[in-house]
C-alpha cells in the first residue's frame, strides 16, 4: 500500500512538472505558498509548521539537473512539519475549460485501476476524492482542480479534509 501512496504522489508531482511555467490564471497567485499560508495550514490541521516552501517537482528537477541548470521555482507549495505526517503539498493545476472532465476521468482511472483503495469525500467542493489515504483530490465548484498530499499517511484523511475546505474557499474568492 505505501508504494501505491508513493506512486499516486508521484504522479501528481510528474503532472505538475507537465503544467510548470505556464501563466497564471483567474486571479491565483504565481507562488502556491500564497493560496494558504503556513499559519492557515497550522490552524486547520492543527500541526506546527516550520516552514512553507515552493518547491520544483521531480520531473523539473531531474530535466535540471541534466542541463546543469537550476529548476527555478516550482508549482508545489510544501508545508514542513516535525510531526509523524512529514509534510503537506499543495498543487494547484492551471485553469483549464475542461477540468471538471480531466478531473471526473483521472478519478474514474484510479477507481477502476485501483479498486477499494480510494474513497469519495463529501461536503468538500464540487467532488472531492482521497486517493490511497494520502492524497485528496478536488474540484471546486469554479472548476479549478487542487490536490493536498500528505507526506505520510498517518492521519492524512483527518487533515487533509480540514485544510480542503479552506483551500476551496480561499480559491472562490481569488477567482471571483
């Protein structure tokens, strides 16, 4: 099951590697970090948080490294934290005309391809789902799609739904 956690991570990562360097849109911040602030993290899953930190995804890294340059900024929002859950991300995909598509055939895939191993959440947007207990995937009712992961899936639903809900509204009101 963690390497199922790992690789549904993982490709949410590789994902937003796909989207990176495009222009922001509808009114969300360039930086991630500036969706949810660390003291808003800290208040809605109840853990310190040390740091808030944007950071590359793999793929961008890796493509950095193998033109000796350096990633530059990333599309990922990284909340740090000392507890047993590590550290929460946050990503945000860039407005699209038909997210509300991608998002309904990305969760039909995991569910057919992964049976049991996800569950769909409710009061949280316009659909919400959390993936293998450590990745909780939205959308809104703007149809802006965003993904919470967290670290380690000690506690992750308890968490992760919390900081969902005031996510989704922070997103209403930069794109109102």
């Amino acid at each position: 099951m963690r390497v199922l956690h790992l690789a549904i991570i993982s490709l949410a990562i590789a994902w937003s590697d796909c989207l990176e360097g495009q222009v922001p849109h509808h009114g969300l911040p360039e930086n991630p970090c500036a969706i949810v602030t660390a003291q808003e993290v800290a208040a809605a899953t109840h853990l310190v948080i040390t740091e808030a930190r944007r950071v590359p995804g793999i793929n961008k890294i890796v493509l950095a490294q193998k033109k000796g340059k350096d990633p530059g900024p990333g599309s990922i929002c990284s909340y740090q934290t000392p507890s047993d859950v590590g550290s929460i991300s946050i990503y945000v995909y860039p407005p699209a005309p038909n997210a509300d598509s991608v998002y309904e055939a990305d969760r039909d895939r995991y569910f057919r391809t992964y049976p049991g191993s996800g569950r769909r959440i409710s009061g949280v947007g316009k659909d919400a789902w959390l993936a293998g207990g450590s990745s909780l995937y939205v959308l809104t009712q703007g149809n802006l799609r965003f993904t919470l992961s967290a670290q380690y899936d000690t506690r992750a639903h308890d968490l992760l739904i919390p900081l969902a809900v005031k996510v989704v509204a922070r997103l209403s009101e930069l794109t109102r």
